[in-house]
C-alpha cells in the first residue's frame, strides 16, 4: 500500500510563491514523512467545523499543508499550503 502526494493548482501556486528553503522542506516533509505511512491521519490533525472535518493538516514550522486523504485511491491532495496566520483565510 503506497499513498500518492498531489497538488491542487492553488497549492502548486502557493508553494511557487514561498521562498526556496521551505518551499524544498514542505516537500522533503511530505515525501520523507508522509509517503513512508500506513496511514497518514496518524501525524495529521483534522479540521474543526462541520464542514471541515474531512480535512486534515500537517505542520512543518510555521507553516500548514491542508488536505483532503482520499482512502479509495491513495492519495494526499495537498489543496492548500502556506503560514500558519494565513493559511486558514478562504
């Protein structure tokens, strides 16, 4: 059982904005961390809300990954990435 990293085309844009040294560690993070994992909800912590619980981030200093784990196909869809004041705004 090997899971599969994608990103959504927001968060491809916003890991091309951060600066090079943590765009380069948010994706050591996911490929050395999360990929390895059974199940990757055991480092993660789920979304509060409602309409939120389906979400689940990671942390890597200050900043969050947002994404949605897709059990059916092994996939982590990263759907947002960025600082920790900022990364929780619509």
């Amino acid at each position: 059982m090997t899971w599969q990293i994608e990103f959504a085309a927001a968060a491809k844009r916003e890991l091309e904005k951060l600066d090079k040294p943590v765009a380069r560690r948010i994706v050591s993070f996911l490929r050395e961390r999360i990929l390895p994992l059974e199940n990757p909800r055991t480092i993660a912590a789920a979304l509060k809300g409602a309409r939120l619980g389906e979400f689940w981030w990671y942390r890597v200093g200050a900043f969050r990954i947002i994404c949605r784990i897709e059990d059916n196909r092994l996939v982590v869809l990263v759907l947002r990435v960025g600082h920790r004041r900022e990364v929780y705004r619509p």
